[in-house]
C-alpha cells in the first residue's frame, strides 16, 4: 500500500503536466487563429482611427487590467487565507488565459492548478476564482444599468434597469455571496466566510475594472468616428452588458460572437454597424495584448528570487508547511 500511494503520485503530477501543456498550446493556438483571421482587418481599422485616442483606450485598458488583478487577489487573500505576493500577478494573469478556451471553466481551473503550485489546495484556490468571477458578473451589471439610468432610458425600460441593480446588489450581500459559493463548492453551510469589508474592496475595484472598460471602449468609437462625450454613460453600459454576455454564453471562448452581436444592438443609433464591429475587433485585441503581455510580466515577476516566502498564512503572516521530521538511524 505504500509503494502504491508514490506512483499514483507520480502519475497524478505527469498527468497534471500533460494537461497543463495541452492546454497551453490551445490557448496558443486560438491566440494564432485570431492573429490570423482578423489580423487584416485590424490593421485596415488602425490605418484610419486616431493614433492618439487608441493609445489612450489602451492604457485605460491597462488601468483596468490592474484593477481586476486587486479585486481578484483581495477574494483569494479572504477565502484562500493566503498571500501570494509576487507570485499573485503571475497566477492570475497567466490564470486569465483560460479564457480564450471555450467552456467558461478554465480560468477557474488554471488559477486553482497554479496556486497549488504555491502550497493553496487546489478546492479552495478554484473557490476564489469562482467567487471573484461571481463579483465580477454583478458588478458588471450594476454597473452597466447605473450606466443606462445616467443615459437616461425610455420610461418603459426604467423598471427593468432598477430590477438589474438590486438583483445584483443582492448577489454582492456577504451572506448571498457565501450561501452561493457554498452551493456551488458542495460545502458544507457556515464552512466558508467572506468579510462585508472584502467583497466591499473587491466590488469596487471591480467597479473601477468596468468603468475603465468603458471609457476604453468610447475612446475606440471615437477614434473610429465622430462621437459626444454625452455618449460615454451608454458606451459603458453596452460594453459592460456585452461583456457579461460573453462570459456567461461559455461555449465561445471569450465571449465571441455574443459581445460583438450585442454591442451592435445596444450602440444602434450612436455609430454605424460596420464601426461598432469594427470597435469590438479593435477591444478584443487589446485585451489579448494586454493578458499575454501581462500573463508573460507576471510570469518573470514571480522568477524573480525573493527573501523569505509568500504560501499559506499562520497567524496572519506567510510561512512554508515544515516538512515532516525525519526518523533517526538506529
């Protein structure tokens, strides 16, 4: 029995290392495939928009990226009960690839395959991806319908924007969110507790995450055609809706097809078809920039030699699980 306990190991790490290179070279190649099919397309619409407001909608993407990062990490800190320091940009960034693979799971799987190369188990680093991924989703709607009442909807739609915002709202109470990620964990009730003060910080900066999104995606409309600064409320909210709907339509990697179709319906009336398309193409790549760059920086990061350790807390401060004492000669 104890010869068999090593190989099974073993054979759970080589398969562990199989999979991770499986799936690294899908994400390569739906990265290539996307390079190649829309690559021409691109370089059409970069040739006529505004250098310079296509520089600003990328570093609004960047501010954004970072804080998705902060709101992520304070969900991992508060469920993991773990710290990864340097490391934390390497895992979630490279953990962020996933989702150009079609199934909407991935991520979740590559940041709790990641930080149990960092001593997290596995259940619980899966647990705080799923649960960053929940406030994510809420606070993307309620920031997309706080976006359509400050546009100003038709009387009809006002009802429905409301019963967007609270429903969302409700998602992000601590006790909802705990009772959801314990259902969705199979964990026992009272197993898992998520301070008010935490999902407080990570919705806001979650928040921040899709308000720079969507002055990221007006700056794209308009370097590609002439548009009011009074459109900026309704750009984010399309964005921030269109952006939800690709995360939840799990069957296209990263959202394609869905965000683009309802970009053009929300946008319908603030530019040409053929233009909001043209701003979804332009988005998609540079957020696909933006992670392999910041997935690749936060790989090197979490090379670089550090004193001491960052792996699981005991009392509040990071220590390494002691290795077992080994036995004396006789």
């Amino acid at each position: 029995m104890s010869r068999e306990t090593p190989q099974r190991s073993v054979l759970f790490a080589r398969f562990l290392h199989i999979g991770r290179l499986v799936v690294v070279a899908l994400v390569v190649v739906a990265l290539v495939r996307f390079v190649l099919v829309d690559g021409a397309t691109m370089a059409d619409a970069l040739r006529s928009a505004d250098p310079g407001l296509v520089g600003l909608a990328v570093v609004a993407a960047a501010a954004g990226q970072v804080c998705l990062w902060l709101s992520w990490r304070r969900l991992w800190s508060t469920v993991t009960g773990t710290h990864l320091g340097l490391r934390g940009p390497g895992v979630f960034f490279t953990g962020q690839l996933g989702k150009y693979l079609p199934g909407g799971v991935w991520t979740v799987l590559a940041h709790a395959d990641l930080g149990a190369s960092r001593h997290v188990p596995r259940a619980l680093g899966g647990l705080a991806s799923a649960v960053s991924l929940l406030v994510l989703l809420a606070t993307g709607g309620a920031v997309g319908a706080a976006a359509v009442l400050g546009a100003g909807p038709p009387p009809a739609l006002v009802g429905a924007v409301v019963v967007v915002v609270v429903a969302c709202a409700v998602v992000l109470v601590p006790r909802v969110l705990t009772a959801v990620a314990e259902r969705v964990a199979r964990r026992p009730r009272g197993t898992l507790s998520i301070a008010g003060r935490d999902v407080l910080a990570a919705a806001a900066w979650a928040a921040a995450w899709w308000c720079a999104a969507g002055v990221h995606a007006w700056l794209l409309l308009a370097a590609l055609a002439p548009v009011a600064v009074q459109d900026v409320p309704r750009t984010a909210a399309a964005f921030a809706f269109a952006w939800v709907a690709g995360m939840v339509v799990v069957v296209a990697p990263a959202g394609v097809g869905a965000r683009e179709s309802l970009l053009v319906v929300l946008l319908a009336g603030t530019a040409p078809q053929a233009t909001v398309l043209t701003l979804a193409l332009l988005s998609r790549a540079v957020f696909v920039l933006l992670d392999v760059a910041c997935a690749g920086l936060g790989w090197l990061v979490a090379r670089t030699p550090v004193r001491g350790t960052v792996d699981p807390l005991e009392n509040g401060h990071a220590v390494r699980p002691s290795r077992p004492a080994e036995n004396p000669s006789p």
